[in-house]
C-alpha cells in the first residue's frame, strides 16, 4: 500500500478484512452524513502485518487524526494500531458466527496501560457509533461540525415517541 500520496483526510477507517466492510460501512455512512471526510482501508494485523506498520507508521503525518479500526476473532488490529500510533484509536469489534463477537470484544478492550483502545459495542451499533465519536473528537477544534452534530442529536431525539404504538 503506497501512502506517500494519500493525505489530507482526518478518519482513517480501517479494518481485518473485507468482510468487515459491511459492519463498517456504518462509520462511515455516520461520517457521510456529517460531511467529515474519511478513508478506508483494509489493514490485517495477521494478514498484512506491513501494511498494518507502515499506516501506523505515517498517520499522524500524512494529518489523519482518529483511527476507527475494526476486527473480528483473535482481533489484534486496533491494539496493534495503537501501539504504532499516538493518534486515538476507536475500536469495533466485528461479530463472528463462532463466538458472536464476544471473542472480538475481549480481543480489542483489553488492553495494557499505556495503549489505550476507545472500545464500542460489537457489531454495527458500535461502528456508528465510532463515527460519532470520531466526529465528537474532531469537533473538539472544529465549531462548524460541533454545530452539525448537536443538530444530528437533537434529530435523533426528536425521532423518539413519547409513547409506543401497536403494530
Ligand atoms: C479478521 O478475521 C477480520 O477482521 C475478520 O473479521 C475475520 C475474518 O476474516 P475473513 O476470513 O472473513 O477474511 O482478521
């Protein structure tokens, strides 16, 4: 993967394998939705382990400023991340059919002091969610996308009855 010519976007979103592509398209349709820009790569702790060097090697230079990185089984990719970075990284824990991603769970949100890894919920619940704390992170420095999301929540809740409905 050359990324000497790939610069400029603030989300990396990175992942095992293409069959996360699915659980993590969420990410990034969050992102879609408040107009922050992303990449997306496929990065295999196990797979591609120089590939997995060299993203985190050149992140924080080529301006990226938050990692989403999801994985399922022995899911080593965003603890392996977070150790080639100091950029925040947001773990997804993909859902297996073996273990229904507990497995994933357990692999991402354990990790030593010093490493740390923003884990979220397994699935795709925890993939938006990703974006939106990706976005929650950007919006730190950024009032125009701060403004985008209280409007994104304040649609959400909005959303919400305040009484259930039969069928
Ligand atoms: C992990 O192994 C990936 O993150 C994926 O969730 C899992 C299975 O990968 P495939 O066998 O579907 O490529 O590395």
């Amino acid at each position: 993967m050359d990324l000497s010519d790939q610069a400029g976007v603030p989300v990396g979103i990175i992942m095992g394998s293409q069959s996360d592509w699915p659980t993590m398209r969420e990410a990034a349709a969050i992102l879609d939705e408040l107009g922050v820009a992303y990449e997306a790569k496929i990065v295999s702790a196990h797979r591609t382990p120089d590939r997995l060097w060299d993203y985190g090697k050149t992140a924080a230079k080529r301006g990226l400023k938050v990692i989403i990185a999801g994985a399922g089984g022995a899911a080593h990719l965003p603890g392996m991340m977070a150790s080639k970075t100091r950029l925040p990284v947001v773990g997804v824990p993909v859902q297996t059919r073996a273990l229904s991603g507990v497995d994933s769970l357990y692999s991402i949100v354990q990790m030593p002091k010093g490493f740390p890894v923003a884990t979220m919920a397994i699935g795709a619940a925890g993939a938006a969610n990703a974006g939106l704390m990706a976005a929650g992170i950007l919006a730190l420095s950024d009032p125009e996308l701060a403004a985008r999301l209280d409007d994104w929540r304040a649609t959400l809740s909005d959303s919400i009855p305040e009484e259930p409905a039969d069928d």
